[in-house]
C-alpha cells in the first residue's frame, strides 16, 4: 500500500511514533509549537472576520498610536516594509484603515482607523481577551506573569 492510498489513520499513527531527537529540548522548537497552536486557536475564534494576527497588532498599534506611520509599525511588530505594506493594502482594501499623508514627513503614510475599523477592533478585542483566557486557561496568574517575563527574557536574550 503506497502513501496515497494509505488510510489518515494509519498516518496518524505513523507519525505518533517518529523519535523527535533533541528537538523537545530546544526552546526554539517549543515556541514554534506553542506559537503554532496559539495561532490556529486565534483563527478559529476570529475565524469569521478573517483577521489574521499580524493584522490584529497592526490595528492595535495603529488605535493606540493615531498617525503612526507605516515605518514604525513595521519596526514595533518585527515585519519588514513589504509585509507590512501588504497587511495594510488588506485593511485598507476591507474598510479598516486609511493611509493618509503625514503632516510630519510627506514621504510616509500616517495610518488611521476607519469607523468601520474602530468598531470592528472593539469586537476583535473582545474575542481576543477570551482566546488568549482559552489558551493560558491551565495556568495560574502568577505562572502567566512567568511566562510573560520568560518569553520577554528570551526574546531580549536573542537580540544581542
């Protein structure tokens, strides 16, 4: 019986016995996995307004900070300029956000959100509080508080 006419079951079960090595012992892979199912959780609970989380912080950022420009959101979310670029071009293109010229550099864009955004978000935020109490749900507040500080300290650690 070759792969595709193997039963998913068999499959499945295949896969639960691969010997993974040293990989469940190296905090990359953890993050990865950890960040992987984090993901899939938040797009099964945003699932029907089809936001992504890149999009999600990028229109956190851009309540928070009317104006910002395009520069400086891609430098606080780690994305580079193309994209970011394109997150916009999709937020823009639903009714989300606005680009308009910045009264400080006519070279960049200031970002705005739409009404439509501003209310979109205030729902969005909701959803988002109530994911992320789905996904930490086994931990204790003082162990969030850790795992809050320990991924702040790892992500410090890899920037030098």
């Amino acid at each position: 019986m070759n792969a595709a006419s193997r039963p998913p079951a068999a499959d499945a079960a295949r896969e639960e016995t691969i010997d993974l090595g040293m990989l469940p012992a190296l905090i990359g892979f953890n993050l990865r996995s950890a960040q992987l199912s984090v993901f899939q959780h938040f797009n099964r609970t945003l699932g029907k307004s089809e936001i992504t989380p890149a999009q999600f912080g990028t229109l956190i950022l851009i309540e928070a900070n009317q104006g910002i420009s395009q520069s400086a959101v891609a430098a606080a979310l780690r994305f580079d300029r193309s994209t970011l670029v394109q997150i916009i071009d999709r937020l823009e293109g639903r009714g989300l956000v606005v680009r308009k010229a910045s009264s400080r550099d006519r070279r960049s864009h200031a970002l705005q959100l739409t009404p439509r955004g501003e209310r979109l978000l205030a729902e969005l935020k909701q959803r988002v509080r109530a994911h992320e109490d789905a996904i930490a749900g086994a931990l204790s507040e003082d162990e969030r508080r850790t795992l809050h500080d320990l991924l702040t300290r790892v992500q410090s650690g890899s920037e030098g």
